[in-house]
C-alpha cells in the first residue's frame, strides 16, 4: 500500500496534493449531489480539470473511507484508490492489485 495523496476535510469535500513520479498536483474532492445508487458522492479537480470520481464506502469492519477512481487520457488505465482518515488528515493510497 502507498500514500499517493494527502488531504484535509473542507466544508464540500476535501482538498490537498497527490505526488507520484509521474503526477505532482493540488487537487479537490467537490461533494456532488446524487443521481442515482450509483452515481458518484465527489468529483475530483486538479485546477479544471475533472480527474476522478469519488464514493462513500465502508469497510467489512465497519470503518468508512472513498472510493476513488482517477482518469486521465495519459493513464494507461484508470488508478483505483481509497481516501481514509489518518491521525494527521486523510491519505489517498494505492494498493497493485
């Protein structure tokens, strides 16, 4: 498991940075209305652009975290990750599956 990300909670979302060695940028988690069971809980922005989408989960312990999953057209394929709550914030990781 790797930390790509860290964030602090604002009031619709959260926000902070993700680093890997090919992505070094600030980013948003917005919080959207739902439109549907499966419709997102957050977008997720680096300045404009629209990277990811965003939804409430928990865990078979009970434990609540996001679901993310981050696009862009350079991926080879989208980055699936977990937003969960860390003593300092809330750290994005990425586990290859």
């Amino acid at each position: 498991m790797s930390i790509i990300g860290t964030f602090t909670k604002q009031n619709d979302g959260f926000q902070g940075n993700i680093e890997t060695l090919t992505i070094k940028t600030k980013a948003n988690f917005v919080s959207v209305e739902k439109s549907g069971d499966k419709a997102p809980d957050f977008r997720l922005y680096a300045g404009k652009a629209e990277i990811g989408a965003a939804w409430s989960s928990k865990s078979k312990e009970g434990k609540a975290y996001i679901s993310v999953k981050l696009d862009d057209p350079s991926f080879a394929a989208p980055i699936l990750c977990r937003l969960v709550e860390s003593d300092k914030g809330h750290n994005l990781v990425w586990t290859r599956q």
